[in-house]
C-alpha cells in the first residue's frame, strides 16, 4: 500500500504527484487493468456536468494529475468516473455501532491480490476543503475515511442494474470527507447530488450519530440510529425489502451474505458491549467468515480499516486482518 500526503488546492496536488509518478516512469493510464471503450468516455463526459455542478475541485485535480503525466485529461476522466459504475467492483464489508463507550466504524476492502501493491493510502491536508485521511484501490476516489472534524465514512458496492449519469461511491465519499462535518450534513449531500452507481455508505460522527443509507440512481434509504445503543451492517447486497429489488441474482459477490451472516450474528449478540478488540477480532474473521479467502482465486482481503471516534484513534491492517496485525495510524488527528 503506498502512503501519500498531499498539501494545498486541488490542481496543485493533481499535478506535483501525477508529474512525479512521471518522473520515475510510471504513466497510469498503462496501469488501467481493463481498455477504455466510447461507453467509458460517453458516460464521463456526461456525468461530467454534474461534478462541475457540485464538486468541480475533484475535476480541478484530475486535470493536474492529466497535466502532470503529460496525458490525454478525457481518458483519466474516463476511467475514474465510470468506476464501480460501468466497471462493477462488489467484494467489501463494513459496520457502524454506537453503545455505552464506543463508537467504531470498521471496513474490510476486499479486492485482487494482483493490484494489491498500488493501493493507496492518502492524507489531504487541503487549503479550500476540509482535511482528511482516507483509503483506496483507485486513485483520488476514496472508500474508507475519516475527516478533521470526526466524520467517517465507509463504502460496499454493489452490483449495478441500473445506471444514470452521476456521482459515484468512491467520489461520493470524497465528497463527503470534503464538504460535510457530521452525519446529517453526508445525509443532506446525498440527497442532493446526482448518483450513478449502486452502494451502501455507513456513517458515524464523533457526536454518536450513526446511519446506513442504502442508495442507486433510483432509490435512496437512510436509516439513522435512535437509541443510546445501536448498530448497521453492509455488504454486497441491499438488504431492505424496497431495495431488494435492485440486487443482481447469481452474481459472484464474493461471500456476501456469509459476510453479512456474521456480522449480524455477533453483533446482534455483542454490539452493547463491543469494543475495538472485539471489533479487531470480528474483521479478522475470529467470529466466522470474514476475510478466509483462498488467495490462489486471485482474491483477498488487502486492508481492514477501524475508525474509534470516541477514542480518536484509527487503526488499519495493510493486507488480510488473519494474518497481519493492526496498526495505530498517528499521522492524522481529528
């Protein structure tokens, strides 16, 4: 996993690290795993409108890091815009619980073992939005995060059977980190923006509000936390009776509902009493299947992140939890 800090506006911070991966030689666009195809580069220029609308920082980047790798600004637009959109990516498991002592958001990403060391790490100390850390297998979009003010959010995707033009997960949470201090403010963005992709966010603040919303371009259903004690799960599949629908059947999601299963079951159990150990042991699949790929399938759990906001502490294991310890990340203070 690389680690990154970048500091300043957004095309500046584009530029410097897209020139210096040009520098030693590494262009992105020859790192893309998949052909950009007209329907990429359609869908872009078409969502393209609304991140002028709502977010054109984001854009200001892209086009620093364009200007930096001395390449084409529509084929790097392409490729991030259409993510987890045209190109579905549904293999990830996340939780929120509020009780008595703890607030904690923790995330698995599961993804390919083949990409595993160009995951990124990034901290954003910017001078026009609000500073953040965050993770992620594609870079500027962002898929567990927490922000200055104790806002943090996570992401499960999911497989998409409807599409519009839009926002989609990784740059929604982006946007979230950037723009919003608490749960009620992401709520009030994602009512707002236009979305494309289908997905689920988990959100907590330090204050203790919590909330899952399960969202597409169609739909979008929040359920907020309303007791002292509480707590949301989410895989790769929606699971309220009005988004059930909009889940693909015999798709390969990557044990989404054992995932799900698990979760629901030790906490349904523990949440009261839960705390960041047990949260460590849960993600590491102590409590039943988690993480327990065979990595020979190409497949994996390559971070776990944990986000303790009452504590003000994050932890993160880069690779599978089973096998690896968590560490404390102390470059970031909230």
């Amino acid at each position: 996993m690389y680690h990154l800090k970048f500091k300043g506006k957004h095309y500046e911070i584009g530029y410097k690290w897209g020139k210096k991966l040009f520098e030693n030689n590494f262009l992105l666009l020859q790192n893309i795993p998949f052909t950009l195809t007209k329907e990429h580069k359609d869908f872009a220029k078409k969502s393209e409108v609304y991140y002028n609308k709502f977010f054109p920082e984001v854009l200001e980047e892209i086009r620093g890091v364009a200007d930096g790798q001395n390449t084409n600004y529509t084929l790097i637009l392409s490729f991030l815009l259409s993510m987890y959109c045209i190109i579905p990516s549904c293999n990830c498991s996340c939780l929120v619980l509020k009780n008595d002592k703890n607030i904690i958001l923790g995330r698995n990403s599961d993804f390919l073992t083949k990409l595993e060391k160009l995951y990124i790490n990034c901290i954003y100390k910017l001078s026009n939005n609000y500073s953040f850390i965050g993770n992620s297998t594609s870079f500027i979009e962002i898929e567990d995060g927490i922000n200055e003010f104790g806002l943090a959010v996570g992401f499960t995707s999911i497989y998409p059977i409807v599409i519009d033009y839009g926002f989609n997960s990784g740059m929604i949470i982006r946007m979230i980190l950037e723009k919003c201090k608490n749960v009620d403010e992401g709520i009030e963005l994602l009512n707002k923006i236009p979305i494309a992709s289908s997905q689920t966010f988990l959100l907590a603040d330090i204050s203790g509000e919590i909330a899952l919303v399960e969202c597409n371009c169609k739909k979008i259903e929040v359920y907020k936390n309303f007791n002292e004690n509480s707590y949301f799960i989410s895989t790769n599949i929606f699971q309220s009776e009005s988004m059930k629908k909009y889940n693909k059947v015999d798709y390969d999601n990557w044990f989404s509902q054992e995932k799900y299963q698990t979760l629901e079951k030790f906490l349904n159990k523990n949440f009261k009493i839960c705390n960041v150990e047990e949260i460590k042991k849960l993600l590491a699949g102590e409590n039943g299947f988690m993480c327990q790929y065979d990595r020979k399938t190409g497949k994996d759990t390559v971070w776990s992140s944990i986000y303790d906001l009452k504590s003000k502490k994050i932890w993160r294991v880069e690779g599978n939890p089973k096998r690896k310890k968590f560490i404390e990340e102390d470059r970031f203070k909230f």
